[in-house]
C-alpha cells in the first residue's frame, strides 16, 4: 500500500492549498518587502543627493584640484 501513500498526500496538499484563503499565504510576502526596502532606500539616496549634492560637489573638485597641484609640483 506504499504506492498510495504519494498521490495521497499529493491530493491532500493540493486540497488544503485550495482551502486556504489567499489572504494566509505568504508566497511572494519577502519580495514584497524587499522590493519596499529597495524603494526606501533610493527615495533617501535620491534626498541625501539632493541635500548635500552642492557640497560633495565642491569638495570633489577640491580634492582634484590638490591632486593636480600635487601632480605640477612634483
């Protein structure tokens, strides 16, 4: 009776799964989230950007410019 046991549960899976209400699955729940995490973290990219654009901006040709005036005084 071994060869029953497989289409058995295989019948019994597929029956809870049609049973169970879509709402208390949680196939997909983790992408979701992550696909929430990753939009968070490119609105704040986008705002620390936008905040301190200017700055960094400035001091990266700073730095260019010693490195230039490092590289002619050599």
């Amino acid at each position: 009776m071994n060869y029953l046991a497989t289409p058995a549960r295989m019948l019994v899976s597929r029956i809870q799964t049609a049973v169970t209400p879509a709402t208390d699955r949680e196939t997909g729940a983790s992408m979701v989230e992550y696909a929430l995490l990753i939009g968070l973290i490119a609105i704040v990219a986008v705002l620390a950007v936008t905040a301190f654009g200017d700055a960094l901006g400035d001091k990266n040709t700073g730095i260019a410019g010693s490195i230039d005036d490092a590289i002619a005084n050599r």
